[in-house]
C-alpha cells in the first residue's frame, strides 16, 4: 500500500505488449506498478516490499520458483497472485488465472476478482491505532489496567505494566472514537515483549459488537478509489 492508500502491484513479464495492456488495466483500478523483467529479480523485489499484487507472465519453472517464494514469505500478509498463461497450462498456487491472449476486457474481469481478494484481505488484516485505556480482566478474575493502541477485525496490540502470560484470555470493553456504544471483547494474548507490550488474537464478540467494529474498521480503511466501476 503506498502513501496515498493505493495498493501496489508487482508485474512480472518481459513481454513490452502484455506489459502495456496489464499496465493500462491496472492504472484503471488505481493499482501503483513496479515491472521486474524475470523472476529471479523478482524473487528479490518481493522480498523486501510491500506488494499487494503480484502479476506473473507464466514462463514455466522460473515462475514455480518465484510462486514458491512468494507463498514462503515470512509475511502475514502475502499478496494475491494473477498468472497469465496458454490455454491448458496449469498454475497450481495462483489465486487468479488469465488466459492468453490478454485484452483490455478479460485483463479488467481478472483483475476485478484481484481487487476484491485484496481488498477483502486489507480490510480483514489492517489495524487502527486506538490508544485507549482499558480495564481487562484475566481468566482468573484479576483485573489488568491496559491501553489498547491498534486494533483490526482479527486482532489488537496493548500495552500494560501488568505482566501478561502468552495463553491468558482477557476480556474487557472499549468505547470506539465515534460509535455510540462500547464494544465487548475477549482476546488471547498470543505474543508478549519485555516492555510490557502484547498482541491478541480476538476470541469472541457478541454479534452487535462485531458489526460495530466491523463498520468502524470500514471507515478507517479506505483505499484510493478505481478510475472505473467495480
């Protein structure tokens, strides 16, 4: 994702026509583009960025390897990935597949299946900085003063001078900057830091909650809109 909350794309061919076309195809959606000639520079690319997208002229076993690596990513998050490839080539690992010869039209009905995928996935792992003051209860009962300072639909960071064990459950409630009611959480901390901070996987919510957040994540997490209808 760039600065201005485009998402960004890493196209793979050497290919100057293809290029062109899926280029044009994603500046419609608003996607940001770095171009790699071959997969093993791209091996390196993806490594060290931030892609959203991944497009992949299919060469063969070049493009298995960089497939390999991208799914082997120490990443949470790993991109989506659009193979271009001959009728009857099988990509096994791809989320989406575009088949030769490439349009305006059929690159703009695969990308769209893209573009949803990321979108989905932006909206499911993004997190929000909150720095909210809490007070948690354990499992036990105890009572753990806590500030909450980054929250997502799957997860949330806190800070407390309490010491935390990795397993423990927390619940607490937390008033969301322009909602109108508190949400209820419960949370298993699942990683801690000497420093006292803490990250959480969300265990449950009841369902009001739930669409609360949900809402309230929604609006924290736009991206730049598309130049055409999707």
């Amino acid at each position: 994702m760039t600065p201005e909350m485009a998402f960004e794309c890493l196209l793979v061919s050497q290919d100057p026509v293809l290029f062109c076309t899926i280029s044009k195809v994603l500046r419609n959606f608003s996607i940001s583009v770095d171009h790699c000639l071959s997969s093993s520079k791209a091996r390196d690319v993806v490594t060290r960025g931030s892609h959203d997208l991944v497009v992949i002229d299919w060469e063969g076993d070049a493009s298995s390897e960089l497939l390999i690596a991208i799914w082997n990513l120490q990443k949470k998050r790993k991109p989506t990935l659009l193979a271009i490839s001959g009728d009857g080539c099988s990509v096994p690992g791809a989320h989406v597949i575009l088949r030769k010869p490439v349009t305006i039209e059929s690159g703009t009905e695969s990308l769209k299946a893209a573009y949803f995928r990321m979108l989905l996935e932006h909206r499911l792992t993004a997190r929000q900085a909150v720095m909210k003051c809490v007070n948690a209860r354990d499992d036990s009962g105890r009572k753990i003063p806590a500030t909450i300072t980054d929250i997502g639909n799957r997860g949330l960071g806190l800070s407390s001078k309490e010491k935390l064990a990795i397993g423990s459950v927390l619940s607490f409630s937390i008033h969301l900057r322009e909602t109108s009611m508190p949400v209820h959480i419960q949370a298993r901390v699942v990683w801690t830091r000497e420093y006292g901070t803490a990250g959480c996987e969300i265990l449950g919510m009841p369902p009001v909650d739930r669409d609360v957040l949900r809402d309230w994540l929604k609006t924290k997490t736009q991206v730049k809109k598309p130049l055409i209808s999707v």
